[in-house]
C-alpha cells in the first residue's frame, strides 16, 4: 500500500510542477491525516490548472492504482487543486 500510495502521490506533485505555476512561484502542500476508518492522503497546490478530467498515462496509472486499493480519489479545482486519496484502513489485507 505504501509504494502505491507513494506513486499517485509523486504523479499529484509532478503533475502540479509541471502545469501549476507556469514558472512562477507557488506551494504545494502534502497532508496525510486518519480519516474515520481510512488513511487521508492530499496534496494541494495554489496555482492554476486545467480543469478537465484526468487524463494522460500518469492520470489513467494513477486511478487504477487507486482502484485496485479501493481508495476514492477526488480531484477539486478552487484556487489551485486539491487532490485527495482516501484509502480503507484494511487495504493491505
């Protein structure tokens, strides 16, 4: 779980250097938190950026990772975007 968890995370913050700040300055944060009977994971960054659906071969790995982890992804856009892996305490059984 932990290496999954570990690449969706690294394709969130690559996908927010490469797209977000159009090389200016920005932040990016990373939060992991228990939520309930799941493990919170976001990473969230104050730029701009496309407001479609994920797409590409970084963003179709990424949602079946998640998938075959049973972890809900949600990707938001409001003054930068948010991305948040919530994955079942048990995945790893």
């Amino acid at each position: 779980m932990a290496v999954v968890t570990g690449l969706i995370v690294n394709e969130w913050v690559t996908n927010a250097l490469q797209h977000a700040f159009d090389g200016g300055p920005g932040q990016i944060s990373i939060d992991v938190a228990m939520h309930s009977d799941r493990l919170r994971v976001t990473v969230v960054d104050d730029g701009g950026a496309d407001k479609g659906p994920v797409s590409g071969q970084g963003g179709n790995l990424m949602m079946s990772l998640a998938k075959a982890m049973r972890a809900e992804v949600t990707i938001t856009y409001q003054a930068g975007t948010r991305c948040t892996l919530m994955i079942p305490i048990d995945a790893e059984s």
